[in-house]
C-alpha cells in the first residue's frame, strides 16, 4: 500500500518567517495531495491541495509544489503568523476506485513566535 | 451546524466491553470515511463508503471492527470486545464525490480502561 514520510516531526520559526513541510510517497499511482492544519483539540481542516497534473498550486500565503518524478511535494508558508501555529498534515491517496483513501503523513508541529 | 457531526464526543470503556459511534454527514455527501487518530500521528484510515457500500476495509481492522451505513447518510462504526490498543480519536469525513474535499467531524475520543 502507500506509504507517505513527513519531515520535520517539528519546525519553529520567528513570526514574518517562511515554513517548509516535505512529504515523500511510495506509489507512483498516487494523484492527488492534500494538506491539513490541525488545531489543537480540533478537527482537520483542508489547507491546500494539488493532483497530479499540477506541479504548483498557491493561495495567498500557501503554496504547495508537487516533483511526480521524486514522487515528493511541500507546503510552503510565507510571511508567518502566530495563527499558523499548529499540526499539519499531508496525505495522498491513489486514483482508480481507491480513489479519496487518504493516507496520512506522521504531521509536523509548526510554531510560530510573535 | 451543517458540517460533519459524531456522537459521542467522548466514550470511556472498559476492556471488552462493545461500543458503537454514530456519524452524519454533510447532506448529500455521497463518501463517507471512517479515520483513526492516535496521539501525535496522522489519521490511519479504517473504511469508507460510496452512499451504502462499503469499498475498502484496511487491512489492519481486525474482525472486532464493523461499520455500517444502511441509508446511505448516517455511518455507525462498532467495535466488540475492546482492547486497550483501541483506545484512540476516531474521525469521521465526508465528501460530495471521490474527488472533492474530505470535511472531518470533531471525532470520538475513546478510551478502554
């Protein structure tokens, strides 16, 4: 099945500051990529997402990068505020009737410092 | 509150004891997914549904698990003869289609003394 590695486990930065996330995938069927922010004690909320015929996808201060070829992608976060501070996730999930089964990465803690 | 719902919020068990989850779904939401969160890793996914169909069971349920959504709107989930190692958030997401985004529930938090 698909295996999805996330990497930092925890990321702290100074508020203003730019945040990266990178994920690495097994299956090269995988196509679609989505990211969540979880708040703690909350639900999982989409951030951001991009399929596999997309290499870049950006809203305002997210932007997420996808390298099929690497079978990687990132969430990139500019200009960081306190607000962002939280855990994010990435997961993929395979195409056919498989498709929308996520597979979750481990998460990454991010804190932002005012 | 027109998201995704779950009740209990909250369930405490004890070791071999059966106890069953309700969630709803957005309206008209033809997927629903059942997810299992333990603390600090990602939602493991557990099942999922196409409107009454169950598509996919992961392959690490053990046979205590079992999930139903008989209309095709609510899912129960139920798990028999608890094990402490059960003991974790248990999301539940919907979405219109295969290809649109997963809206979560707040979960149930179980806990099997």
């Amino acid at each position: 099945g698909e295996n999805v590695e996330q990497h930092p486990s925890t990321l702290s930065v100074q508020e203003g500051d730019s945040a990266v996330i990178k994920c690495t995938y097994s299956d090269s069927a995988s196509n679609y990529f989505p990211w969540y922010k979880q708040e703690l004690g909350k639900r999982p909320q989409l951030i951001i997402d991009i399929r596999s015929n997309v290499g870049e996808k950006k809203d305002q201060r997210i932007a997420v990068t996808l390298n099929k070829t690497a079978k990687h992608f990132s969430l990139h976060i500019t200009e960081t505020q306190p607000e962002d501070s939280a855990v994010y996730f990435c997961a993929a999930s395979l195409g056919g009737t498989s498709y929308g089964k996520l597979t979750f990465g481990q998460g990454t803690i991010l804190t932002v410092h005012p | 509150d027109t998201g995704v719902s779950q009740d209990p919020r909250h369930k405490i068990t004890k070791r071999g004891q059966n106890v069953t989850f309700r969630c709803d779904p957005i309206s008209e939401h033809n997927r629903l997914y059942w997810y299992r969160q333990t603390l600090g890793q990602g939602p493991e996914f557990l099942t999922y549904f196409q409107n009454e169909a169950q598509l996919e069971k992961s392959r690490l349920l053990s046979d205590r698990f079992s999930a139903e959504r008989p209309k095709g709107s609510f899912s129960t989930l139920e798990i028999q003869r608890t094990e402490q190692g059960d003991s974790a958030m248990y999301l539940c997401a919907s979405s219109l289609s295969p290809y649109n985004e997963q809206f979560f529930g707040p979960g149930t938090r179980l806990t099997v003394l």
